[in-house]
C-alpha cells in the first residue's frame, strides 16, 4: 500500500505509542470465502492489516511510505461473518529509511462482548520522499521492557530478511 500523510518530517525521536494505528470493520456476507461453514477471506484481513500498518509508518516517519514486505501472517483461527475486527499496529523497530511494523488483529462476538485475539503480522515499510526515494526516518525511543522486547524481535526478523536478500 502506498500511502502520503501531510506536514513535514521532525528529527526528533518517537515512541511506539506515538504510530500507534487502529482500523476496524464489521465484518459482511460478502467478505465471506467459499468453505462449507464460512469464515472471513484471509485477503480482507491482510488489506486491513496493510492499512493499519501504513498509518504506523506514516505517523512515525511523517511522510509517505510503501510496504516493502508483510513478513508473515499467522491466521490462528477462523473469523466469522458478524465479528468486529479490530487491527492495532505499532512501529516497534526503524533503520534508516525502513520501519517494522507490529499488528495484531483482534475479533469481538458483539452480542457476547467475548474478544479473541486472532492474528499477529510482522510488516516493513520505507519511508520515502516527494522525489519517490527512500528517505530517513526520526529514531525510535523506546521507554517499556515491552518496547525493547518488541524491538530486538524485530532486529532479529530484519536481519533474517537482509540475509535472504538477493
Ligand atoms: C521499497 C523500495 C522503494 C525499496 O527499494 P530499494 O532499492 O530496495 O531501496 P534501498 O536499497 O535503499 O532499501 C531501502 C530500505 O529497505 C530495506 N530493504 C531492502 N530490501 C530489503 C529486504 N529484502 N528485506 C529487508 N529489508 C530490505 C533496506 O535495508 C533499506 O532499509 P534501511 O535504510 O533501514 O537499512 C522498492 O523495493 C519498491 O519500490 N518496492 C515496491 C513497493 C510496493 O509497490 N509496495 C506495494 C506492494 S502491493
């Protein structure tokens, strides 16, 4: 997805709380797939997954980005027709022009109230100027145990994707 928010880029550091992004939707009949006891087409995630995740990188870097990779998306159990699906992402690690982006995906029952935590997808984005070339992104701060746990799982994700490159 590409994507452009206004105003200039600031030099100083962010937090993951500040790219912090939610896209939700309600899921219908025509989000459905083919199976003999329908579930929601895995695609319908992963393109409000793909927005969610832009919304982060745009938020920290301050600019526009593309979505360079969407490493892996686990779907860890079905989503039915009439659930709220909630996306929440976050920037957990940057380089210099890239950002990692964390989403989870959340399901809420709503006669019930009963939420499922349903899906997690590790994204990378890259930041890139008004010309279409990769730019520099702010630094990330990070301030919980959990933001330098996110962080350096991150790390580990991006360098197993830079060997891979070819
Ligand atoms: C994203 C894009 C601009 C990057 O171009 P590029 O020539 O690889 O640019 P660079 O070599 O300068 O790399 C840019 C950043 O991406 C990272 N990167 C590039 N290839 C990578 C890979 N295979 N795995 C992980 N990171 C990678 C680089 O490390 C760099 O990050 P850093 O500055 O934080 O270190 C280019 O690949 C592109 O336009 N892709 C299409 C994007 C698109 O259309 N997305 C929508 C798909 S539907």
């Amino acid at each position: 997805m590409m994507a452009k928010a206004g105003g200039g880029r600031t030099p100083h550091p962010k937090t993951p709380r500040a790219s912090e992004a939610t896209v939700a939707d309600l899921m219908m009949p025509h989000q459905a797939n083919g199976l003999r006891r329908p579930s929601v087409f895995g695609g319908v995630i992963m393109s409000m997954v793909d927005r969610c995740a832009a919304l982060s990188a745009m938020r920290h870097s301050g600019g526009q980005c593309t979505t360079l990779s969407i490493d892996r998306i686990l779907f860890k159990e079905p989503i039915r027709v009439g659930e709220l699906v909630e996306v929440r992402s976050r920037v957990v690690h940057v380089g210099r022009t890239s950002l990692s982006v964390l989403a989870d995906v959340y399901a809420e029952a709503i006669a019930t109230g009963v939420r499922r935590h349903t899906n997690e997808c590790w994204l990378t984005f890259v930041h890139l100027d008004d010309d279409g070339q990769p730019a520099p992104v702010p630094p990330l701060k990070l301030e919980t145990q959990e933001d330098r746990l996110m962080h350096d799982l991150a790390q580990r994700r991006r360098e197993a994707l830079l060997a891979e490159r070819r």
